[in-house]
C-alpha cells in the first residue's frame, strides 16, 4: 500500500505541535520529553482497553493515567481515536519487524516456525491491541490502513516462504500470492479467537496454523 502511513502523518501533527519545537537549543530536550509522555499515554491507553474497554475511557482517563491534563494530552494527539491509532501503530510495527524477517529467511520450515513463534508472542504481549485493531478496522479509517497495510506486508511474508518451498508464483488461486493471501487471513482470525481464551490456546492455534501453513507449501512429508 502505497503513501504515507496514518501514524506518520500522527508524527508530524505532533512534532509540529510539540511546545519549544521551533528552538534548535532546546529541540533535543523537548524530543526526550515528548517521547517520554508519548509512551505513558500509549502504555495508558492499553492498560484502560483492558481495565474499560475502548468505548467506556475517555480522553481524560487516559490524561490522567499517564500523569498529564488534558490540555497537555491534546498538544500529541486530537482525540481518543487517535491516541488508539498510534497505540496500533507502535504493535504494528513489531508485526512489520517480524514479517520482514519471515520473508529474509533461507530455509522455509525454519522460517515458518519462526514467523509464528514470534506471532504467539506479540499475541501473548498485546493481544488486546491486536483485537481491538481488528474490531475497529472497519469503522476507523486510519487503523483499517494499518492494518491492512500490515496484512499486505505479512502476506508478502507468507508468499516468499512459499515460493522458496516450490509453490508457483501467478495470479491463479493454487499459486503462492493468493495462498498467501488465504493463510494470512486464517492466522488473523483464528489468533483474534484464541487470544480471548487463554495462553495455552494461542499456543495451540499457532500449531494448526503452522501444520497447515507447511502443509500448503508441502513440507509435511
């Protein structure tokens, strides 16, 4: 997906806003600071998801936790939305790390093992995210960006694992981008699922979906 990201167009609203920016002395000190409180708000954010749900906090809940006004919350972010889309943005990007090392590895059982191990892990880490992600994709223009954009990136992961295997590169639905395409899917949804019950089943799922990813690529023999 092409253009700029909604978390960096999120960046520079708030670097533009940010008191003392303009001053070169003083730029280094104010940066140090505004990512200090930009992770309280975003660590904030995530603790009332999961102690109030996103529809319950306000902006004021998530001002208050991380220790600052209102006033002060408004010079990062314009409204609770936007404090969720970055809080998705910063998961996001370990997602993104991890799709890249799927696609930059050689062997591709190892490289899928690999890819969902760390998976399990960022489930385990922010599933809360992950899912709130996913239920406000549809109705939130810049988080369905992100997430979308993710699952281009995963995706293409996925393709490479498979086409190093032997699958046939094309457009066809047994070839690798659109098989790809159908695992990426079916790992979301079944790790949106399975985050809600326990650890054990987040475990479990990463099985059968690693069993049917090397299955796919014909790697089970």
């Amino acid at each position: 997906m092409g253009g700029t990201l909604p978390y960096d167009r999120l960046r520079r609203r708030r670097a533009a806003l940010m008191p003392g920016h303009h001053p070169a002395r003083s730029r280094r000190a104010a940066e140090r600071k505004g990512d200090i409180r930009e992770r309280a708000i975003l660590d904030t954010c995530e603790a009332l998801l999961a102690h109030k749900g996103y529809d319950a906090m306000t902006v004021g809940d998530i001002a208050q936790g991380a220790g600052i006004t209102r006033g002060a919350l408004y010079f990062y972010y314009g409204s609770k939305q936007e404090v969720v889309t970055a809080l998705v943005a910063r998961t996001v990007e370990h997602l993104w790390e991890r799709s890249k090392a799927t696609a930059e590895a050689d062997e591709p059982r190892r490289a899928i093992a690999a890819a969902m191990q760390r998976t399990v892990e960022l489930w385990n880490e922010h599933g809360l995210v992950m899912r709130t992600a996913i239920d406000l994709s549809l109705t939130v223009p810049e988080i369905g960006e992100l997430w979308n954009h993710t699952a281009d990136l995963f995706i293409a992961a996925i393709t490479a694992v498979l086409e190093r295997a032997g699958i046939q590169a094309g457009t066809a639905p047994d070839q690798a981008p659109a098989m790809a395409r159908a695992l990426c899917w079916m790992i979301e949804r079944t790790f949106y699922h399975a985050s809600q019950e326990s650890r054990e089943k987040l475990q479990e799922a990463s099985a059968t979906c690693e069993h049917i990813w090397l299955t796919s690529a014909g790697l089970t023999t």
